[in-house]
C-alpha cells in the first residue's frame, strides 16, 4: 500500500468512526424529553457546532396546504427566506422532486435563491413522513464542494430521526 492509499485508508476509517459518533448524538437528541421544536433547534445547533463546513443549518416543512415551504428552526446567520414557493431555489426543488440536491458551487445553478453573498454550496435532503414529503433540512456552506457521500447518509439518517417525531 503506498503513501496516497494509505492517508485515503486512514481518513475512511476517521470519517466512519466521526459519522457513528455523530449519529449516536442525534439519535441522543430525538430520545431526549423536549419539544420536537427544542429538538429540530438542538439538531440544527449540533450539526452547525461538530461539522465545520455547516455554516447554516434549518429545516423548511410544508406550509399547510399551501404549495409553498415555511423555514421552521435554523441556526446561522437569519434569512430573509422565510417562505419559499414549491419549485423555486433549490429548497423549492427538493420539495418537488422529492430528491435530495447536492449543490457544488452555487454560481453554477440558474434556479438558485441567495442567501448571501458568502454562501458558496448547498445539500438539502428531504423528510418523509408515511411516504409524504413533508420538509427538508438545508445546508449552506462557505465552501465550495464541500459536500460528500458521508454527508448526504449522515443527512438522510438525521431525517430519518426527525421524522420520527414528527
């Protein structure tokens, strides 16, 4: 095994044991006894603290039965977005296609909503709840692709969990 192999054998192995480690403290933070809304605060608090390319984090769920996305808990600098109609921006996109979007670089996406001019990437996976796509959880980063395969599981996990308590 050369040098190369075996720096991308050690970071494998770092990046599975700081995902299992991540996972059990979400799953600590679904299990504990506050409200869903301390909960998805908590969440967002946790992954924007441990994860240092999470420069935003926050949910958007359905806004009742309006075709439009209501940004629910968030930790990071406040945004304007608030509402987000269904197939605008890539929250507005998730919502519709029900896919999880990874978004490398920003300047890159004609149907992308600023917010702000520091933002350079963005993952938004969707929650499911009975089948139903009911929300998402947004990542902005300051970096531009940040984003890998461990983040988007370890993002699908925490929805999971979410949906849970939902």
């Amino acid at each position: 095994m050369n040098t190369h192999q075996l720096k991308a054998s050690i970071t494998a192995i770092v990046n599975k044991m700081n995902t299992h480690q991540l996972k059990a403290s979400i799953t600590a933070i679904v299990n504990n006894n506050n409200t869903v809304s301390e909960k998805l605060q908590l969440i967002c608090d946790f992954l924007k603290h441990e994860i240092e390319y999470y420069d935003w984090v926050g949910f958007y769920f359905k806004n009742g039965n309006k075709q439009e996305l209501k940004l629910a808990e968030f930790s990071g600098v406040p945004t304007e977005h608030t509402l987000i109609p269904f197939g605008k921006g890539i929250c507005g996109q998730v919502a519709v296609s029900n896919n999880n979007f990874v978004v490398p670089n920003v300047e890159a996406q004609d149907n992308y909503i600023s917010c702000g001019f520091k933002v350079k990437s963005e993952i938004v996976i969707p929650i499911f709840v009975k089948g139903e796509n009911i929300g998402q959880i947004d990542i902005d980063s300051h970096t531009i692709n940040p984003f890998s395969k461990e983040d988007e599981l370890l993002l699908e996990f925490v929805c999971e969990k979410v949906a849970e308590i939902l």
